[in-house]
C-alpha cells in the first residue's frame, strides 16, 4: 500500500476518532459552560447581585477562549512538526485533567478568593487544549478522507460539539432532577466534572492506536517540516488565515446564544424552571448531531462558501424572531426556537471545518487551522456570553443582543468571500513526490 492509499475501514476509524475524542473534550468544556450560567456564580462568585455573579462566570467561561490561540500555537506548530496523532493524544489528556480537577475544586464558601483563582487556572489549561485539539482534530478526519467528500468527513470533529454537549446537558438534567436543589448545589454537580476522567480514558484508547495521516507522514518522509510554521501563516498564508477566523467568528456568537446565555435570559428573565432549558438546549443538540454531517456532505455537492454564507444570513436574521417567540413563556416555543436555531448554526458549522483547512497548504495547515479556529473562537465566543449578558443588564431589552449576532454573522460572510475553495492540487503534488521516492527505494 503507497502513502496515497486510505481505505475505507482507516477513513471510518478516523472518523471515529475524531468524532468521539472531540465529543469527550467538548463534554468538559460543555459542562463548565453550562456550570458558569446555572451553578458557579452561586458558589464561586457570590454577590447580592445576581447579575454580577453571572458576569464574573461568564468572564472565567471567556478565559477558555482566550487561551485557545496560545493552545494553537503550541499543539498547532507541533502538528506541522512531529504529526497530527501526537497533538491528539496530548490534547485530550490536557482537558480531562483539568476538568476532573474542576470538580475537586473547593468553592468560595470553603477557601474564599482561591476558588475562582483555581478556576480561572483551570479554564485556562482546559482553554490551550481545546486550542490545540480544534485544527488537528478536524485536519486529521479531513486528511483521511477523499478529497470528493472533504466536507462530509471533515465534519466528524464538528458533530463533536454537538454530541458533547448534549451529554453535559443531560448530565446535569439527570442531577438535578434526582437530587434537591441543596444537595445538588453542594455537592451534585462535581460527579458531572468527575466522570470526564473515565471518559478521557476511553477515547485515549482510540487514539493511541491510531496511525498519522498520509499527508503528514509524507511531510516527514520528504523532511519538509516548517521551521517556523507560524511565521510561514502570517507571512505567506494571512488572507487565508484571516478567512479561517472570520468564519468562525459567526457560528460561535450564534451557538454562544442558543447553548449559552440562553439559561441566564430564560431562568432570570422568563423565570423558564432550569430543567426546561436544559431540555431546549438537548433538544436543538441532537438537531446538530443529525444536521452537521448531513449540511457537510451538502457542501460537498454545492459550493461551501455559498452553503455557509447562505446558513450566516438566516442566523442573523432568527434571533430577531426568536427573542418574541420565547416570550410568551411556552416550553414549546423555547424547545423549537433553540432547536431551530442550533438547526441553522449546523449548516455554518458542517462545511467550517472543510473550509478552513483548505485555506491552508499542506505544510502549515496544523498550525494555520489552529490558528484560524482559535482567532475565531476568542473574537467570537469568548466575550459573548459576557456581552450579551453586559448588553441586556445595559439596554434591558433583547435587541441589542440579536443585533450583535447579525453583525457576528456579517464577519463570518466576509469570510466567505475572501475565502478560497478547495486546491486539491497541493496534496496530489506532495502524496505523489512521495509515493514516488518510495518507489524508487522499493
């Protein structure tokens, strides 16, 4: 078998891989952004001001944005260097860590300031992997994959998300409907951060028996390792790079909306009971699991900007319709606006990561898509929860929160348009000077 060849059993292992290690990771990201709207402002931030609680939560939920272009330099560069399956495994142990440590952390009623110092720590390694796991995750599915359907394949880390917030959520809803809100408060939520640590095991027993792609392992069989894969990005590669980060930018606001500030807008100002919202956001999760793969194939049979760019005009244009829908305080109307509105982030986020590894070359395109995800996120998501939530305690209305989102999902159409399709022709012409030296040795 030459380096080009992938057979189906290895592009479905990838799959897998990519799918279920992003799911895990993104559990323990998921649960603590769930955790910074419902439970850390009571226990780590405590104010006679509940708004200014949820404002110092959503700030240490920002920090794991944050961090995310340090992690994408870090695990980004060593994608390019040493290979993408070493970055896989790093970055999964990273997370489970902190998050299992999460949920050891002492509250503020314990060890006062040191409660949310801890957290923020923790968020911010929790931050540097998810950083690094972004890019690679979806370059290695990608990678894997024929280049016909490189957005189908390309979606397994996207379904990730997805996936791994709905086990947050349904964590948190099977605990706090066992449980009293007292016992719950005290000591409930840790076993949802405790058990990461059984799941981190079993997706670093898929990973660590996997093989590196065969575009990075012709980048290390022809000893063509950037020396400075970053400065290559900024340098020759920035259109690119600066495309990459405008796409994202629209699909995290949006998703920011509808898994996030959705519990602060419809528990405090709604006053829907929490289980109903955490029932909404599981809802509109599945709706991704079944519509991220499904807008990713879509995308390889149409043009991806235009699909994507098509997906940021509808997901400016709903939270205008959203916000009165909800507003008539039915369990119904939440359940299908959230669901409808993580239903159209879908279609951005199916073709996403497609698009953005193919902004790239092939030598710099760990560290490119990293780099692109990670600028993205922390423009996008990072300080949306917490303008959102600044802009309803300012305006005390909705609109300017809607308004925000249409003007994130402006960015990412820029994107689209500065962006680049598809160049197949820079894998080919590597994959064949290698399938050719090793013939030559043969």
């Amino acid at each position: 078998m030459t380096v080009t060849d992938v057979q189906p059993k290895d592009r479905v292992k990838a799959f897998t891989a990519s799918l279920t290690g992003t799911a895990l990771e993104w559990y323990d990201f998921a649960i603590y952004s769930s955790a910074a709207a419902l439970i850390f402002p009571r226990l780590f931030f405590p104010s006679s001001d509940p708004m200014t609680g949820i404002l110092l939560a959503f700030a240490t939920y920002a920090v794991g944005y944050v961090a995310r272009p340090l992690g994408a330099i870090i695990f980004g560069r060593l994608g390019d260097k040493v290979g993408r399956k070493q970055v896989l495994v790093a970055t999964l142990v990273l997370i489970g860590l902190s998050t299992f440590v999460i949920g050891l952390l002492p509250t503020y009623e314990t060890i006062g300031v040191a409660a949310p110092i801890g957290l923020v720590l923790l968020r911010l390694a929790q931050g540097i992997g998810v950083g690094g796991e972004l890019g690679v995750a979806v370059l290695y599915s990608n990678e894997n994959g024929d280049s016909a359907r490189r957005g189908f394949w390309s979606s397994a880390s996207q379904i990730g998300p997805a996936l791994g917030n709905l086990l947050a959520n349904l964590s948190l809803t099977i605990l706090s409907s066992i449980m009293t809100d007292e016992v719950f408060f005290a000591w409930g939520w840790r076993i949802a951060f405790l058990v990461s640590v059984i799941l981190v095991a079993f997706g670093l027993v898929i990973r660590v028996r996997l093989e590196d792609t065969a575009i990075s392992r012709a980048i290390q069989n022809e000893g063509l390792q950037p020396v400075a894969p970053l400065r290559d990005v900024f340098r020759y590669e920035w259109r690119g790079l600066i495309a990459a980060a405008f796409a994202r930018i629209g699909p995290d606001v949006t998703y920011a909306l509808f898994a996030v500030f959705i519990y602060t807008y419809s528990t405090l100002v709604l006053e829907f009971p929490r289980q109903q919202v955490l029932i909404a956001v599981m809802v509109g999760s599945v709706c991704q699991i079944i519509f991220v793969p499904l807008a990713g194939a879509l995308s390889d049979k149409m043009n991806r900007r235009l699909l994507f760019a098509l997906a940021a005009l509808a997901a400016a244009i709903w939270p205008f319709l959203f916000f009165p829908l909800i507003s008539s305080g039915s369990m119904l109307a939440l359940v299908a606006g959230v669901a409808s509105g993580l239903t159209i982030h879908s279609f951005m986020y199916g073709p996403q990561g497609a698009f953005i590894t193919e902004q790239f070359s092939p030598r710099v395109r760990a560290t490119g898509s990293s780099m692109g995800f990670a600028l993205g996120s922390t423009f996008g998501g990072a300080i949306a929860p917490l303008a959102f939530a600044a802009l309803f305690d300012g305006f005390k209305i909705w609109v300017p929160v809607a308004i925000y989102v249409a003007i994130a999902c402006a960015v990412s159409i820029v994107g689209m348009i500065i962006g680049r399709n598809y160049q197949p022709q820079e894998d080919e012409e590597l994959l064949g000077a290698a399938t050719s030296k090793v013939e030559a040795q043969a």
